[in-house]
C-alpha cells in the first residue's frame, strides 16, 4: 500500500491510476526508488508525501510536527456532537501540532470561534501554515497562539468562556517502547509525558477547568493503557461530572471526556 501511495504520489495521479499504467519514465523510477529507501528505513510515509489525510483535510506535515492519526478523528466527532446546535462556539485545542483538531472543527462546524495552541516553536510553523491554507480554501479562520497548555496565564481572557476544550496532549509514559518511525520522527514534545504519561495531562486539567464555562465539555485522548488512569484523574480533580471513556475503532481505550459542573 505505502509503495503504490509512494509511486502515485511521485506520479501526482490518484492511487487508481496506476492500474492502468503502462510505464514510468526513468527519472519517476529514480525518485520512486529512492522513497521506497527511505520508507524501508521507517521513515513516515506522510513525511515522504509531505500530507497527512485525517477526516476531511489534508493536511502539510514534515519533520517537526506530530503527524495526525486516525484515532484522533473520532475524539473530532465526538467534539462535533457536542457543538451541535450551538451555532457560536468558542473552541480551544491544546497542543494543536499540526491543527488536524482544530481546522477539523471549523472546517465541519459551521460557526464560532476556534483557538489552536502549541508551544513547540517548529510545530506551530505547521499550525499557521495548515491553518493560513484552509482559510485562502474558504473555511473559517482558526487562530493559533503560541502557548503552553499547562500555564494558569494561557488564555486568562477566556477564563469560564470556553464550550469545548479538546486536546491530543503528549502521553506516552518516559521509557515505554513506541515504533521507530514515531521514536525518530515525530516530535519528543507531542510524545513524551512523564512516568506515568500523565504529566502534561495534569496541567491541562487545572488549564480546563478553568477555561471552561459550567456545562462546558473537555475531550483528552490517551494511551491504550490509561483508560482507568484518565478518568480517575479527571474524578479527582474535581470541578468535572460526566467522565466517560470511549474506545478507538480497534476497541482499545482512547480518549476520556467530562463536563465543567456548574457553581
Ligand atoms: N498515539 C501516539 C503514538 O502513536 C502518541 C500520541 C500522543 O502522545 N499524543 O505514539
């Protein structure tokens, strides 16, 4: 699959196209080759390409920004069904990368406002880069901000103003095992989250609550591994009601949300 998505791409036609092909110019060979290489040696298939497809974007990826993954698609569903009949929404992604989140909500919900915030100073070239693209394709803008999620100063204008926090933080334990392709492309920041993976995640928790109106929703994906853990923080955290977790589309624990209660 990597390899026909390779050839396409070097080709610039759709994956279908090379069915019915009958030969491939020297040079298209050359440069095909030389990707087949570097995708044997782990690199990301999306950095080769330089798009990484996730719902109905494509977005710009390369080194320096977390490519998107299918699993977090569904955590934008579930944000999408929150929003629904709220026609102005103020929405805050934390951790935005590559913006899939975000541009994926003002791409599919059709008002309000939506905030992306990454601290990574390469990641958010990408950030501002897909979100500049898909306001010149006619969506809503999305602003992005250079902040970190976990500083009780980010966003202080919209202390108990925000109806959906969502976030894909970094939460791989120090030390668990991760592909290669993930351990040498993607970026440490995105990835790693202390001992348990839920250092970051702690951070942005106090960062929700107080970001987020009573009834407001928050949406935090995480490892496989920490479908107890996650909502057991949130529990005990206070300030939450409704924690619930949800499974990815391989039925593996991923991505827990609560509501803000009220008073
Ligand atoms: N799911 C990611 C992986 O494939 C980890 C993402 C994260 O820490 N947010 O490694």
């Amino acid at each position: 699959m990597d390899a026909e998505l390779l050839l396409a791409h070097v080709l610039d036609v759709p994956r279908t196209r090379l069915l019915t092909l009958d030969e491939v110019g020297d040079e298209a060979a050359a440069r095909f080759a030389a990707l087949l290489d570097l995708r044997t040696g782990r690199v990301p298939l999306q950095h080769l390409t330089g798009r990484a497809p996730f719902r109905h974007l494509e977005l710009a990826v390369g080194p320096g920004v977390f490519v998107p993954r299918p699993e977090t698609e569904l955590l934008v569903e579930w944000a999408l069904e929150r929003l629904a009949g709220r026609p102005a929404p103020v929405v805050v992604d934390l951790g935005a990368g590559s913006g899939a989140i975000a541009l994926s909500i003002a791409h599919e919900h059709p008002g309000g406002r939506v905030l992306a915030v990454e601290r990574d100073a390469g990641a958010i070239e990408w950030t501002r880069h897909n979100a500049a693209s898909r306001a010149a394709a006619g969506d809503r803008p999305v602003e992005v901000l250079a902040g970190d999620m976990t500083s009780p100063r980010l966003l202080t204008e919209l202390d108990g103003a925000v109806d959906l926090v969502v976030s894909n933080p970094p939460y791989v334990p120090d030390g668990a095992r991760v592909p290669r392709e993930v351990a040498d492309h993607d970026p440490p920041l995105a990835l790693w989250g202390g001992p348990d993976g839920l250092d970051v995640v702690r951070g942005l928790l106090r960062t929700a609550a107080r970001l987020l109106r009573p009834g407001g929703h928050l949406g935090i994906e995480h490892a496989d591994q920490q479908g107890s853990a996650l909502p057991t923080l949130v529990r005990g955290h206070g300030g939450f009601d409704d924690v619930a977790d949800h499974p990815d589309l391989a039925g593996r624990p991923r991505f827990t949300t609560a509501r803000r209660a009220a008073g």
